[in-house]
C-alpha cells in the first residue's frame, strides 16, 4: 500500500522536474567539473607515479650535478625530496584506499581522492621549490606544474563538492558528509601544527638519532657523497676530547651549586613577602624585575661591575665598582673576569650571576604556593606555642613541597642547559681573555660543534646532555615521590 | 585568579595573648610577656624588612649601575665609583646608535652620519659612494636597524604563531577525533626533550632549505631566507598550545552547543566567543613570545648572525673599543644595554600581571 503511494508520488514529481533547471543543472554540472578533473587527475597521477623520475629527469637540466641516487638516499641535501616522495607515495594509495572505503558509505569516495591527489601534487610541487632554492635556482617547470595543477583539481574538486552538495544530494546524503567532514576537521585543524612540528621536532628526534650513530659524520661531507659506518665512535671521541670534560666539569659545578643556593635564597624570600603586608607588592615588583630582562644584556652589566682592566700587565686603567667597594672595606682587589683572573674568581661571578637570575621565578612560584597554605595550620601551630623555626621546618616546607620539588626539578634542567649568562659575562669566547673555552657549558660544545659543521659529534654531545637531564630528572622525580606532601 | 589571595591576612597576627596563659599568673606577668612579645615581634618585622630591602637593592643595583654609568665620562667609569655622575655624557647614547668601523685601519669610531673620512688614518671615500659603505661598515651596533629587524621577527612570528595555536588548542579542547588523546599525549611528550637536541638536524635542515648565508653584505633574497630561518623553525610551541588547550576547556561547553542549535559555524564560535573569553591568555603569549624575540641569542647568532643581526647578537658582538685608547668605552656600552633593555622594561611595567600570568601558568603545569 505505501510502496504504491510512494511509487505514484516519485512518477509524479519526476517528469516536473526534467523540465526544471535544477534537475539540468543536477544532470550535467557534476559531469563539467569532472571531466577535467580527472584529465587532470590523471595527468597527476602519471606525474605521481613516476616521482623518481619526476624528480631526476623531468625537473630541471640545471640540477645534473645533484642526481639524487649518488650515495645515501637518507643524505642531508635530498632531505625535502625525500619528503616530497613519501608524501608523493603515501598520499596516492592512501586516496585510493580511501576513497574505495568510503566509496560504499558515503559517496565521497572520488572526491576525496581528487582532493588527496591535489595535495599530493602541491606537496610535490613546494617541495621542489624549496628543493630548487637551497641550490639558489629559481622554481623549475616540474614545480611550477605540479602546483598549478594541484590548485586546479583542488578548486574544481571544492567546486564539485559545491554543487553536489547544493542540488544533486538527498538529505541523508547531506548529514553523512557532514559527519564525514566533522571527523576530519580537527586534523584541518592541526595541520599547520603537525606540518611543523613534522619538520623540526619529529624529524629532528630521529635525524639526531642518526647522526649520533654514523662514525665521524658530517652533513658537508655527506653532501659530497661520502658515506658513513654505523658505531659509536663519536660517543667516544667527545668522551676523549678534553674540552668536552671540561665543559661537562663547569655545568655540573655551576648546577649543583646555583641551583640549591637559588631555592634556598628564593625560599627565604618568598617566606619573609608572605608574612609582610604593606610594601609586598613593591618587592614584589623588585624581585620579578630580572626575569623580564635579557640574559645577555645585564650579563655585560655584571662584567662591568666586576671588571679591572689591564690588571695582569700592571696598574689598572678601569676598575669596577665592586673591587673599589672591596678596597673601602679594606680588602684587596681581585681580578674577577678579564685577562689573566683565576678560574674559581669567574665561577664566583658566574654563580652570583645565575643565582641572581634564577631567582625571579623560584620567588614567584614559592610565593604562589605559600598563599595557597591554609592559614589553619599556623594558627594551629600558633596554639601550640611552635616556635617561628619550627613552623617553618614541620609547617612552611612539607606544605610547600610540591613548588619545592618543581623550582628544584626545573632549576636542574635549566642548569644544566647553561649557556647566555656565560656568554653574557665572558662572551661568545665563553672564558676571559686569553683562556677562551675555559668556562664553556654542554650546551656551548654543542653549538661549536654545530658550526663547525660537526654534526655526529653534536648529535652525540647533544643526546649525551638529554641522557643527563634525564637521569637526573628521574632521581629528582624519586626523591621528591618519597619526601614530598602531596 | 590567584591574584586575590595575595590579599589575605598576613599570617603573623598573633593569637590572643592571654588565651595560653596558665592560671597562676599574675597581672603584671601577663602585662610584661605581652610587652616582650610585642617587641619580640617589632624585631621580627625589623628584621624582615631589612632582609628584603638588602635583597631588593642587590637585585636592583645592577639596573641601578647600568643606568648611572651609562651617562658617565669613560674617565669618571674608569677611575672612580661615583654613585652619581658629576656630569653627563648624553653622548653615550648616540655612539650606541651610530658606530662605524674603518675598512683599512680597523678602528671604530663614532658618527652621526655615515663618515666620508677616517680621523685615525685618514681613508677617504665619496659619501653616498659604494665605497663608502665598504670602507664605513656598520660595526656591528646599528640599533636602529637591528630594533627593525628584531620587532619584525618578534610581529610576523607572533602573529603566525597565535593563529596555529588558537586553531590546535581549539580543535585539542572542542573537536571530536579519532586519535585525539594520543596525539596530545605525544605533543606533551616532546616538552621533555631539550631543545639543543632538535637544534642539531634543524641547523642542517634551515640550511638545506638554502636560508643560511652569513655573508655581511647580504641580498634582499638572502635577508629573506634568514628572515624565514629565524621565524618558521620556533612557530609552533606545545606548551602554548597547552596552555591555551586549559584555558579553551574553562570556557564551558553549554556556550558551545548553545552555538550549534543557533547555526553558529565552529570558526564564528571561536573569533566570537574562545577568542574574548580567554583574551588574557594570548596577550601572555604575546608578550611572552615577543620578549623571546628580543632576548633571542643562540639560534639568531647561529643562523642569522651578519644576515639579519637581531639586536641581542648585535649588542654582544659590539666591542665600542675607543680608537685612540683602545679601551673598551663602558659608558657606551651600558648605553647601549640600556637602550635594549628599556623595552623589556616597558613591557613590564605596563603588562606585568600578564606576564606573571603566564609564568605563574608555567609554574603550575608541573
């Protein structure tokens, strides 16, 4: 009976509306945007499918010099064609998969290969551009192609989609895409983020990786086709080499130093602006001040502060106002930073220097943490007759503990990347005159190793202080689990 | 919000005195152990506030001396330690601005124009010449110049940057995918990983990208390309996408899907209602990211050095040696600090519950 009804009403509206422009347009627009489409398409997928070749042969004369099959595939130079092809690879067999999957569901299917396809193509094409620029040529013809048709089959598929959309599809039809696109937009969403991240964090950690484990590796000469056994050896030579020591003796010293001397410091701090009322804000104010300065900057004020010039040749042009402080009170001069001072002289400037930057933070952060302690329990304390010392040890610390144990956690890492406070004092000679790397950091080698394009041993130098951070991360994580209150 | 608990009561009003005191005593007992305890707790806070001002004055002398020496004479900073200045030398501030090192005998010297003539050994060269650029070359402090090139850095990366976190954080706090907690988890992941570790690969992949050039007379093309390696690599920051995430999760979800029964496209929702409500929170990031640009020296001196001089790398390559004593001119030199510094100043004064804001954040996401 319903059937009837519903088969009469179908015979009834479809002759009205063949005649409609709508039911025109539903017949024959879909079929103009898809003819170049899948010309085009087509076109693509040849370019596709032949990425290799794309990329050696059709690309341009001008890059002869740079075949892509001389020596390691994985090689510094071919990295964005590298990229390029596995996006090339990927993107095709998973718009086919994916259309063919979808194809049963939603009707989408073609769409969104068209659409992969399409990125696939600008992928291929900006790669090459960016490929083409580090050698300083302009875009070839192969890029300029893919892009162009990229772009084209990209508009028409969105076009296509419109008008689908708009007057051939039912609603069901119409909330399935919806849903479809619901599903994916997120991933729209983050693209920019994970494109990037991609590029330089995922890659890196992997590339790092590698380079680490090739002996005596080195990007220049990687380039220039030479290739590289697998091993541990620049593990070894940055044990052997004698600046590294000396770099891993000066950042320990200065982190275990500093970073218990700032958190005591800042722990004092913050107790006495929790227990004062007027003036807090303004000291408050005061000690956030060296937070928002550059490192470097007052690094250079510090050196002038501390400075005799000319000390180790004879009488002193310029001195600073700390030694003529130390000569009113009656002591003797001494050479902190320039040529010919003592080792432990600099580090006494370096660690008054990084206390009294760390300090900031470690201040804001306790003082955060004290004005969420209940007052109930001093009060509490108060009734007993506590003393102020104790209140401090059974009361201020245990509560504050969990700040403790992140002001401590974060100052290791943080001491442990030392580098701008050294470089803002001594300069990038990282040591005072005449004894230039004296005082240089982990993360100083590793940047000298970078510019001397030394890249295994930076990659080495580089996991060997992540491998610290780490570890001593994980100890400060365990003690803090057994003494902290949480 | 935790701004308001800073104005609780300070925590050392005493309990009531004569609560505690045993029975026997008598009146003038009481009266002389509250006497002492009043003048127990007068040293106390004498003490507090002597320990905070000392502390207060180490933390702020280094500003305090920057700012003195910087209008002193080279022979006032060099032989004496006034704590005021007998005279003022405002011309301090210009050789901070105006630097020129001669080509032949390699001395800088200091001009309000870019010099035709060498005052040390005479070199000559045509002004508005080639020559005269090569034989006058910037040394190395044009604070002009590398202001322009840092608040470019500072602007393009921060705008770029706002707009692909709003997005993640959004589609991290309100969209619904496949995969969604395994990727936040991973993105969280990288946080513990130091920096200097991804450095390594994207030194090689900035240069492969062909954006390195260290040459000190760099193309428009080759100002460029630095440009782009100073501002792609660091756009995207997971912890401001966390960050933002938090914040985005406030916001309740009635408003959301207030939203959607009223036909409201999910970006309209986000410029209209995510973008307002958690406004503080990207004027932290802003803040945050701009002072990054400013105070930015390792990968800017690595990539960018001599390309596109941003002004901490140019500050600390500047020697500002006195050509005829070849001393080092400290005045100027603190000149010079200053004039960087002020900025930051500025920002504070004017943005500081922000940006304590966003360290305080940063504090508690341990």
């Amino acid at each position: 009976m319903t059937e009837e009804i519903n088969g009469n009403i179908i015979q009834d509206t479809q002759p009205q509306e063949t005649n409609s422009l709508r039911a025109r347009a539903r017949q024959y627009a879909p079929v103009l945007c898809w003819i170049p489409i899948v010309v085009l398409c087509l076109l693509g997928v040849v370019l596709f499918l032949f990425p290799i070749a794309n990329v050696v042969v059709a690309s341009d004369a001008r890059l002869t010099g740079y075949g892509v099959f001389q020596g390691d595939w994985l090689s510094g130079l071919k990295t964005p064609v590298i990229v390029t092809l596995i996006l090339a690879c990927v993107c095709l067999p998973a718009g086919v998969t994916a259309a063919v999957l979808k194809k049963y569901r939603t009707s989408l299917g073609w769409e969104i290969l068209a659409v992969t396809v399409s990125f696939g193509l600008l992928a291929t094409g900006v790669g090459q551009a960016i490929w083409l620029n580090s050698m300083s040529f302009a875009p070839g013809t192969f890029s300029i192609l893919c892009i162009v048709f990229g772009s084209v089959t990209l508009l028409l598929s969105g076009i296509e989609m419109a008008i689908h959309m708009a007057l051939v599809a039912d609603n069901a039809t119409r909330a399935l895409w919806k849903s479809e696109f619901n599903h994916y937009k997120g991933w729209l969403y983050l693209l920019p983020v994970l494109v990037l991240l991609g590029i330089f964090t995922v890659w890196p950690i992997f590339n790092t990786i590698r380079m680490a484990f090739l002996n005596g590796y080195k990007s220049l000469d990687e380039v220039g086709g030479q290739t590289f056994t697998f091993g541990i050896e620049n593990f070894r030579s940055v044990m052997r080499y004698r600046g590294f020591l000396t770099c891993l003796g000066n950042t320990m010293l200065l982190t275990v130093i500093t970073v218990p001397l700032s958190t005591m410091l800042a722990l004092l701090v913050a107790v006495a602006l929790n227990s004062i009322k007027p003036l807090r804000r303004l000291f408050q104010t005061i000690f956030f001040l060296p937070y928002v300065t550059n490192a470097i900057a007052i690094g250079m004020v510090f050196m002038a502060m501390f400075q005799m010039v000319g000390a180790d040749v004879g009488e002193p042009t310029s001195i600073g106002i700390i030694n003529r402080v130390i000569v009113a009170f009656g002591g003797k001069r001494i050479n902190w930073v320039n040529a010919g001072s003592g080792y432990w002289s600099n580090m006494f400037v370096l660690i008054i220097y990084i206390v009294w930057n760390a300090l900031p933070f470690k201040i804001l952060v306790l003082l955060g943490g004290l004005q969420g302690v209940n007052k109930q329990y001093y009060d509490a304390a108060k009734v007993d007759g506590a003393s102020r010392l104790r209140t401090f040890w059974r009361i201020t610390v245990p509560l504050l503990s969990p700040m403790i144990a992140y002001v401590v956690i974060t100052g290791f890492i943080g001491g442990f990347k030392e580098y701008s406070s050294i470089v803002g004092i001594f300069g990038d000679t990282m040591g005072p005159i005449g004894d230039a790397g004296r005082l240089n950091t982990m993360v100083g080698f590793i940047y000298d190793c970078i510019s001397g394009n030394d890249q295994g041993r930076a990659s080495a130098a580089a996991l060997i202080l992540f491998a610290i951070i780490f570890v001593v991360t994980m100890i400060n994580m365990y003690v803090s689990k057994k003494k902290v209150h949480y | 919000m935790e701004d308001q608990i800073i104005e609780q009561e300070n925590n050392l009003t005493p309990a009531p005195e004569t609560e505690g005191t045993p029975e026997g005593m008598k009146e003038k007992d009481i009266k002389s152990v509250a006497k002492r305890q009043r003048v127990i707790r007068i040293l106390v806070k004498v003490g507090l506030y002597l320990f905070l001002t000392i502390m207060a004055i180490i933390v702020i002398f280094p500003f305090y001396w920057m700012l003195i020496s910087s209008v002193k004479t080279v022979d006032e900073y060099n032989n004496s330690a006034t704590l005021w200045p007998s005279e003022f030398v405002w011309a301090n501030y210009t050789r901070a601005f105006m630097t020129f090192t001669c080509r032949s005998c390699k001395h800088e010297f200091y001009s309000l124009s870019r010099p035709t003539v060498c005052p040390i050994c005479g070199l000559t060269a045509a002004a508005g010449s080639a020559e005269q650029v090569t034989a006058f070359a910037d040394a190395g402090l044009n604070l002009g110049q590398l202001f322009l090139n840092t608040v470019l850095v500072g602007v393009v990366s921060t705008l770029l940057s706002l707009v692909i976190t709003v997005l993640a954080a959004y589609a991290f706090a309100r969209l619904d995918f496949k995969g969604k907690g395994v990727l936040f988890a991973l993105l969280l992941a990288t946080m513990m990983i130091p920096g200097e570790l991804f450095t390594v690969t994207n030194y090689t992949t900035v240069s492969n990208f062909g954006w390195i050039s260290n040459t000190t007379n760099p193309s428009d093309m080759q100002k460029f390309n630095a440009f782009l390696s100073l501002v792609i690599p660091f756009l995207v920051s997971v912890f401001y996408i966390y960050l933002l995430r938090q914040n985005f999760m406030q916001i309740p979800n009635e408003l959301y899907l207030a939203a959607k029964v009223d036909g409201t496209s999910d970006l309209k929702y986000l410029w209209k209602v995510m973008i307002p409500l958690s406004a503080p929170t990207l004027v932290s990031i802003t803040i945050l990211k701009m002072m990054g640009a400013w105070n930015s020296y390792i990968w800017p001196r690595l990539v960018a050095k001599n390309s596109f001089t941003l002004v901490t790398v140019g500050l600390r390559g500047a020697t500002f040696t006195d050509p005829i004593t070849e001393m080092t001119n400290y005045p100027a030199q603190m000149a010079a600090v200053l004039i960087v510094t002020i900025p930051l100043l500025l920002v504070f004064i004017f943005f500081r519950k922000y940006i304590m804001r966003g360290v305080s954040h940063s504090g508690l996401k341990g």
